[in-house]
C-alpha cells in the first residue's frame, strides 16, 4: 500500500527521466498517450464524476487544433494566442450544445455530441480554406522564449507538464464545494437540487471543463504534427476516447492516464498481432476493441484504476482543521408567526388527486408527525413542500414568503431541508464529502478558486462544520467512511447530517426511523428534542407509532389525501376517524 | 431551384425519408421497450443490403456465419446460466440456437440464390439477419438490462464498432447498388416516377400500418407495450420483460432489414454507410422525443426533405446540415419543456 502523494511524486518522477532512458519511438507514443489523456480525463470529470457523457471529445480536439492551424498559418498569429482564441471558440460551442441538452434527459447529450461530431467532420472535410479531407500542414512550432519546442522530447515535456497541470487542476475542483456539487448529479439531481446545487449549471460547467480540456489537447496535436486533417477528430476517435475512459476507470482522474496508456499500447500491440491471424488490417481491432468494451461495461463498469487502488494505493483520512473560523449561521427568525404554513394545497395526478386541500402549519421549536395510511399522501404532501413536485392548488408560504412554485434549489436556500425516504447518498464518497454537500449554499466559491486551491480557508470551514455535525448525529467514528459502507440506519442519520449541515430552520424527515435498531431510535429520538430546542422546527413523515408518539408536539392525519385529524398525540389517538382509517371500520 | 425541379427533390425527399421513418420506428421502437438507443440499427441496413448483393453474386453471405457464431454464444450462456428446467428446454435452446443456424448455414453452402426471384432472396436475408437481433439482446443487452439509459448507449455503440469492423471484414470496403426491384418508370406531369420509389413508399406504409395494428390490436403488442410502460408492472401481469427485448429486437432488425433491402437499389451502400442513415432515423426519432411514432416519422420524412434539398443547394455540406439539424431540433425541445429535470428516468 503506497501513500497517495508518493504515488503522485513517483508518478512525476516517472514521467520526467521517461525521455532519457526510452527510445524516440517510445517518446512518440508517450506523446500520444499524454495527448488522449487530457481529452479522456475531460471524459472521466463529464461521465465518471458528473454521470453525464460525449462522444464529442475528437471533435472538440478538433476545434482547437484547426482553430490553431488557420490562425497560425493564414494570420502569423502566435500559437499561445490561438491556444486561447481556440479555447475560447471550443467554448462557445460547447455552451450552445449544452444548453440545447441539458435541460432534457441525460442521454440527450451524448445523441446530440455523436450527431455533431459527424457534422464537424464533414465540415473540416470539405471547407477548402481548411485543406479539405488533406489537411494542412506548416504550422509553426510552440516556442518558449527563443526555444522552438520542435523536437519531439522537447515537445513531451510541454505535453506531459500539461496533463500533470491538469490532473492537479482536476483532483482540486473534485475536493471542493462545486466539485462536490458536480459528483452529486451523479446521485441524481432530487439529491443536489435539496442541497441548493443549480444542477443546470454543474452539468454545463462539467461539460465545458470537458470541452475544453479537448480544445487543448487539439491545440497540442496541432503543434506537435505541424499538419492537422479531419481523421483524428472523427466520432471514431471519440468513442475511442470514451472506451478509454470507461476501461481505465470513469470515476477517477487516474483511471484517464491509465486508459490513455492501456489503450494505446494495446492498439500498439494489436495493429503487430492481429495482422498475421487474418491477414488484413484493421478490420479485427474494431472488432476485438467493441467487444471488450461490451464485457467492461457488463463485468467491471468502474474499469481498471478501482482495482488497483484497492490493492495499492492506501486511502488518506481527511484532516479537519479545528483551527478553522466557524461558518455563519442563518438569523433566527420570530418565534411566534408559524414558520410554514400549507393552506390548501392539492395536487393532481392527471385524474388522480393525491392531495386534496391539506393545511398544516410549524412553528418554531416544534415537531410536527403527519402520519397516515400507506398511499395517503404522505410523501406527496412532502414533496410539495420541499419543491420537488409542483402544487396544483393552494398556498405553501415559508417564513413569510410564498414557497409554491419554486423549485428545490430555492426553496433549499431559504431554509428548508430535507431527506429522503429511499436513502439518496453517494456511496462512492466518504461521509465527511457527503454531508459536506449539504453546506453547498454557505458558501460561494466557484470553479476557478477551486481548482487553484485558492479557496482552501473557505473549504476548511465547511469541512469542519461537516464534521460538526457528523459527529452530533453520533457517525463522528464512521468519518471517514465511504458513505455506501454504512448501515442503512446509519446512512438514515446519515442523511439526517447532510441536511443539517445546511442550517436549516425547517427540517423534513420522511421516514426517518426505517430500518433503525431500538438503541438507534433512542439516539435519533434524542437527537431530534435536542433540535427542537435550539429552535428549530421539525416536519416528521413516519410509521413507527412509538417513536412518533412519545416525540412529536402535534400530530396531522392523512387518509386517501386529505387531512382526517390534527392535535396532540393524545387527542389524535381516541379520534375515531383515525382508528377506522387504520383498522378499518367496526361495522 | 424551379418547380419542375422543386417537384424531383421533394419526391427524392420522400422516399429517402420513408427509409429514414423505417428506422426511426424500429429506434423509438427498441427505446420504449428496453430503453436502449439502437444505434446498430443503421448497420443492419448495410448487412441488408450486402447480404442481398452476395446472394445476388450467387454467393453464401458472411452474416451467417454472425449468427451461427452468436447462436453457439447464446446457447453455451443460457444452459451455463441455467436458463432451463427440464431436457427438453435444453433441445429448444440448442434446436433454436444452434440448430436453426447450422442448418441454414448448410442451406446456404448448397443452395445458389442467384436465380431466385428477389422477394424470395429477401425472404432469405430476413431468414439469416433478424434473428441476430434476439441473439444480440441475450448476449449484449440483456446482461446489463437494469443500467442507466447512458451505459446502454455506450454499450450499443460499442456493439455497432464491433458489427461495423466485422462487417469490414467480411464484405471489404467495395460497395454494392442492387438491381431495380421492379424496372418500369412512368412519368407523372414533369416527373418520372422509379417502380422502385414506389416499392419504397407502398412498403414503408404497409409496415407502419402493420406496426399500427399490432400494437394496438394484438395481444402480444399489447404486452410489448405494457413492458414499455413499466417493466416491474408488466412482470406482475406475467409478461416475461426479457422475452420483450428480444421481440422488440427482432421486430427492429426486422424493420432495419425492410429499410436495407428498400434502400439497395438506390444507392450504393458500403459496409459502414449504414451508421449514417441509421443516425439520421435517430434524428427523426429524437424529433419524435423517442416516444412518439408518427413525430418520428414525420421527423424523418421533414429530414429526407431537407436532405435533398441541401444535397441540390450545397452537396458537399448535405452531412453538415442534416446533423447540425439535431441542435435546433433539441433546442426547441429544451425550450418547450418547462419543467427541468423531471424528464429523468
């Protein structure tokens, strides 16, 4: 088991002596191996980290590098500005493609990419001021100062020390808020939306980090061939670059370099053998290459780079810094106004009603149970609250302030938060990153700090509140966990941290007290009184009378969608309408 | 562009399109009932059309030898998985899997299919092509039936690099231009009407008509459909979800076929053409949302409209435009759904 950072040091190491022990020939494919590593790990960061995907990586390349190619050569411009105007460009598009995308189902995305690259193929391929389907070639060199990086060692370094750049750049954006944010729509958006994540725009930026790291990847190929054409920018190459992604290991930048090299070896390797078992060229890679990828997908989803980490690579517990200031909390608000108050509210489903005219209300320092039937309505009341369904009648006001209509991120922001009743955790991340989801809208540093690790004494301060809050809930020992490794009654308090970690000043609980052992329903009951003096209101969704009952202050009924008693615990038990809901009626 | 002219294009526009609508069928098709975007579907078309070529050439055509092979795969996995329960569901397996191949293969050795008439010849390619699409579910999809609508994609294009290369190696990078089906033209005002158009059009519409009643008149439609509405509310009702994919395939490399054999004629087709008429059947589904089939259709038949007239205007950027066309088309749909992000499964 190695020390991560001694991995990466070697690593390093590794790359640096690599010219001056192989033969130019080795130099050559390492070259092309760092090349499709940065146009892969912009794939690991959309469909391994953001659960999104492109076959457009080629064609993106694609832009940088013809972008590159007629500026250099038409206008003498320097290629380090075209290395910008290219990424620029790259973009530009990028955003328009993303916005016509991402507000559909996932799979769109990846439709529109292979539809594009066919059309930019083409497009490259008959646009005669760029060569047609031969190219053009006289590109000037990359110079540094007065050093012309034309040879092909020369020309390593600068690739390799771009992909090292970005693979630090990457491994930064993942441990921070908006890489959390971006890991989250992996989960599903129901997670990220409840957590304040503008999922739109994590999708957008998750697709342009992608873009973009292609674009330069292009603007490198251009300069190290002198000469580009529009084969190595097809959909071919782009589905290539994804099979790399999924064989080396989506999830994981390292999984990027290692099905870069994997793959190109492997082709190296193919393109010797293949030739003599059937005698022509090319035909049996496709073939071999498809079917291996059909059996990763089946048998081993994650790719290679898991594998390896559990067998060599020791994982580091996150150190929190106790040092750090705390974070602001939210203003506690007037104590006698109710805090929500449901008025009316319906929703329909087609010619179903779900819901019909429920009104509740909160206030602060209370534990409100709605209780009910199986198919009552419960859950539906909930999601209407929380934003995740939109009301069809009726008036949710919060704090104030009309709820209705808004969706999760908004309603997140103000002070609602939530778990759910099918546990919704990301168990590829640890507890600790987990909750620290939930404090995604205390702070507001972006893509750019964050990836600089400029942002470390912000990020310190929710690492520790996360921390906080994980050990209240009683998980202080599990920190460090992967979140998909607990118990499910643990993952339920689990849940319960991450909405905490939100300063919330309405809690919704659906079901919190599923799959919990008696000692853990102690701990959650006590934990939940402890809230409630803080001030803090709780909307509890359950079916465990006990637990209920020796909890919550009062009580809301529901049967077959509408509200059939409301009062204290005591009162709602000899209701009549409520005993017949649950045992039927004695008649 | 004068009318005489507008009138050729349009009429070109049509019957291209009808080959498009085939395919977007079999893809909203394949989608509603398992989910997985066909994208091998256009390769079929190409498998169509060279099948029919080396029957023509009076030779035994490589695909069987696809099926003999995924025939032996299919078999060897269901009695290794325990796919049976008694003896004699091991003799149906084998039978059907092992069996039927052989022996058309054996069919194909000896019988010279040069001579017969060409509905017989594309009988027979149906004979050896459609049942490749069950094996390819059982072998390919199956297995990862329960993943997210993205691994099925990657997994389907995975599969089509796999059939495109074989195809390769097998057919060779020539292309082939069947014989006119039927050679009689007549002329209908300035234009001439092909026998072959008509072929076109009359069998698009029959299949869809077909695709109409049985979905909506036959029970095992029904079921398919059932499947498509909800795969865990199907089983309950004693649908065997699995055995939907398999149909849906079949049904769809069916159709794929139908196009492949409709559209060799008419152009000349190489063993990787078929990825980008399958690709344009995927645009107009995409218009259709993948879920509606006469959007679909009419999506594909706009887009053979489109094509012609972009193929008469700027020929070398005909790709260009059709492709760029997904863009707007997907825009509108972003733009006409106002409820973000409840579109996911």
């Amino acid at each position: 088991m190695i020390h991560p950072r001694i991995l990466v040091l070697v690593f390093v190491a590794v790359v640096g002596v690599a010219p001056f022990v192989l033969s130019p020939f080795s130099v050559t494919i390492l070259n092309y191996i760092g090349l499709y590593s940065l146009a892969t790990l912009g794939l690991v960061l959309l469909t391994g980290v953001g659960g999104l995907t492109s076959f457009g990586q080629a064609a993106f390349a694609g832009l940088g590098a013809y972008s590159t190619a007629w500026l250099t050569t038409a206008y003498g411009l320097s290629p380090w500005l075209t290395l910008v105007i290219g990424l620029l460009f790259t973009l530009g598009v990028g955003a328009i493609i993303g916005f016509a995308t991402l507000k559909l189902s996932g799979h769109y995305l990846p439709l529109a990419t292979i539809a594009w690259a066919v059309s930019l193929y083409f497009m490259f391929g008959n646009l005669q001021t760029l060569g047609g389907h031969t190219g053009m070639g006289g590109l000037p060199p990359v110079t540094i100062g007065t050093l012309a990086l034309s040879e092909n060692s020369a020309f390593y370094y600068l690739i390799w020390a771009t992909v090292i750049g970005a693979l630090w750049l990457s491994s930064n954006l993942l441990d921070s808020r908006p890489g959390r944010a971006m890991r989250a729509l992996k989960g599903g958006i129901d997670v990220a939306e409840a957590m304040g994540v503008n999922t739109q725009r994590s999708k957008l930026i998750a697709f342009l980090i992608a873009a973009g790291l292609a674009s330069v990847s292009g603007w490198l190929y251009a300069h190290m061939q002198r000469f580009v054409n529009p084969t190595p920018f097809g959909l071919q190459i782009g589905i290539e670059y994804l099979f790399m992604a999924v064989l080396g290991g989506a999830g994981h930048i390292w999984g990027a370099v290692l099905g870069a090299g994997v793959v190109t070896l492997l082709k190296q390797k193919l393109q010797d053998v293949l030739p003599h078992l059937a005698g022509s060229q090319g035909n049996l890679e496709g073939i071999a290459f498809g079917l291996i990828m059909v059996l990763v997908l089946q048998r081993a989803k994650d790719g290679l780079w898991p594998w390896i980490a559990r067998v060599a690579v020791k994982r580091q517990p996150r150190a929190i810094d106790a040092t750090a200031a705390d974070l602001l909390t939210r203003e506690k608000v007037d104590t006698r106004a109710p805090l929500l108050q449901v008025d009316g509210v319906s929703k329909r489903f087609g010619g179903l009603t779900a819901v019909r005219d429920m009104s509740l209300d909160i206030s602060r320092g209370e534990i409100l149970g709605l209780l009910g039937p199986n198919g009552a309505g419960k859950s539906t009341m909930f999601n209407l609250i929380a934003g995740s369904l939109g009301i069809s009648g009726g008036t949710v006001t919060f704090n104030g302030e009309r709820i209705d209509g808004l969706r999760p991120p908004a309603i997140a922001r103000r002070g609602i938060s939530r778990t759910f009743q099918h546990v919704r955790l990301l168990p590829d991340m640890t507890v600790l990153d987990n909750v620290a989801l939930g404090t995604h809208l205390r702070a507001s540093h972006g893509v750019l700090l964050s990836a600089l690790r400029a942002e470390r004494k912000r990020e310190e301060m929710l690492m520790k509140e996360a921390a906080r809050q994980i050990a209240r809930v009683g998980l202080g020992a599990h920190i460090n966990d992967l979140a998909g490794s607990l118990s499910l009654g643990q993952q339920r308090i689990l849940e319960i941290a991450r909405a905490l970690a939100a300063d919330p000043l309405l809690l919704l609980l659906d079901e919190p007290a599923a799959g919990l052992r008696l000692k853990e329903k102690e701990a959650l009951s006590d934990l939940l009184k402890s809230l409630r003096s803080e001030g803090l209101a709780i909307l509890l969704v359950e079916h465990d009378m006990d637990f209920v009952m020796n909890l919550v202050d009062r009580l809301v009924v529901m049967s077959f969608g509408e509200k059939i008693a409301e009062g204290t615990p005591a009162e709602v038990q000899q209701n009549e309408r409520v005993i017949e809901a649950y045992l039927g009626s004695v008649a | 562009m004068n009318f005489d002219i507008a009138l050729m294009l349009a009429q070109d526009g049509i019957v291209n399109g009808a080959i498009y609508a085939l395919l977007a069928l079999s893809t909203v098709l394949v989608f509603q009932i398992t989910r997985v975007i066909f994208i091998p579907s256009g390769t079929f078309v190409a498998f169509a059309a060279l099948t029919l070529a080396a029957l023509q050439a009076g030779k035994c055509p490589a695909t069987v030898w696809l099926l003999v092979g995924g025939g032996l795969a299919v078999a060897a996995l269901d009695i290794h998985q325990r796919q049976w329960r008694t003896r004699g569901d091991v003799g149906a397996i084998l039978l059907w899997n092992v069996g039927y191949p052989l022996a058309l293969a054996a069919l194909l050795q000896v019988v010279k299919a040069d001579d017969w008439p060409v509905l017989a010849q594309g009988a027979l390619c149906c004979l050896i092509l459609v049942p490749l699409g069950p094996v390819m579910y059982r072998l390919v999809y199956a297995p990862v039936a329960a993943a997210s609508v993205l691994v099925l994609l990657i997994v389907s294009i995975a599969v089509d690099v796999a059939l495109v290369s074989f195809g390769l190696l097998v057919f060779g990078s020539d292309g082939m231009r069947a014989p006119s089906m039927i050679d009689t033209d007549f002329a209908l005002g300035p234009l001439t009407i092909t026998g072959q158009s008509l072929v076109i059009l009359g069998t698009s519409a029959a299949l869809i008509a077909g695709l109409y009643v049985f979905f909506e008149h036959t029970l095992e439609g029904k079921a398919l459909r059932a499947t498509a509405v909800n795969r865990v509310g199907a089983r309950l009702m004693g649908i065997a979800t699995g055995k939907s994919g398999k149909r849906a395939f079949a049904l769809a490399v069916f159709i794929a076929v139908c196009a492949g054999l409709l559209a060799a004629p008419t152009t000349t087709i190489y063993y990787d053409t078929g990825f980008l008429i399958g690709l344009r059947g995927l645009v107009g589904a995409i218009f259709g949302g993948l879920a509606s089939y006469p959007l679909a259709a009419l999506g594909a038949i706009l887009l053979g409209l489109i094509e012609s007239v972009s193929a008469f205007e700027a020929s070398s950027f005909k790709e260009v435009i059709v492709f760029s066309l997904l863009i707007p088309v997907l825009l509108a749909r972003t733009l006409l759904t106002d409820d973000p992000g409840h579109e996911e499964e």
